[in-house]
C-alpha cells in the first residue's frame, strides 16, 4: 500500500510503515484508529472513485479479486448508482416502438 515508487513496485517493510504510523497516531492523540483503518478507507475510496477492483485487489495485496470484492464490494455505493444509471440510459434509447410492457406486449 506505501511505496517510494509511483506505480508501488517497491513496497514499504511493514514494521516501516508500522513504527511510522504508531509515532504519527500518538502526535495526534488518534488511538483509536488502527492502521487497517487506513487500509479499509484506501480500499473504499478507491473503489468509490471508480478503480477497477483488479486494481484495488492488486493494491492491496489480495491473490484473489474475489477476496477483495468480498470484504470491499458493500463500499462502492457510487459504483452501483452509475451502474443503475448507465442502464436506465441504455434502457431509455431503445426505440418505443420496440419496447414490451410488463405483460410482454410491445408498446
């Protein structure tokens, strides 16, 4: 997840990113937050903003996409409204003649 590289390929140790994020945590007075807070909100945020979850699988390290759709996939809210609306755009340029009612015939 932490790199000095752009495109990540070389990862931070975790004890790293571990002492560095416990130093920074106790400045701030936030002990409550965990650094796999951190962890779920790249993730999530990522998601949010549309990365493909290959991506944000590979960012995180999971060997599987589905493990990261399965812990990560309720986050995506946005996702599934542009989904919903890139179907209702879909759905609206079919021609009236050719559109079924919910009876099946055509209008």
């Amino acid at each position: 997840m932490f790199s000095e590289e752009p495109d990540g390929s070389a990862p931070w140790r975790p004890d790293v990113c571990t002492n560095w994020f416990g130093r920074l945590r106790a400045e701030l007075d936030l002990n409550h937050v965990r650094l796999h807070d951190v962890r779920h909100f790249v993730a999530t945020a990522l998601g949010d903003a549309g990365t493909n979850i290959a991506t944000i699988s590979v960012r995180l390290d999971h060997r599987d996409k589905a493990t990261t759709l399965n812990i990560y996939s309720h986050s995506f809210p946005a996702a599934d409204a542009e989904a919903g609306a890139l179907i209702g755009t879909i759905l609206g340029t079919v021609p009236a003649s050719r559109r079924r009612s919910p009876s099946g015939s055509t209008t």
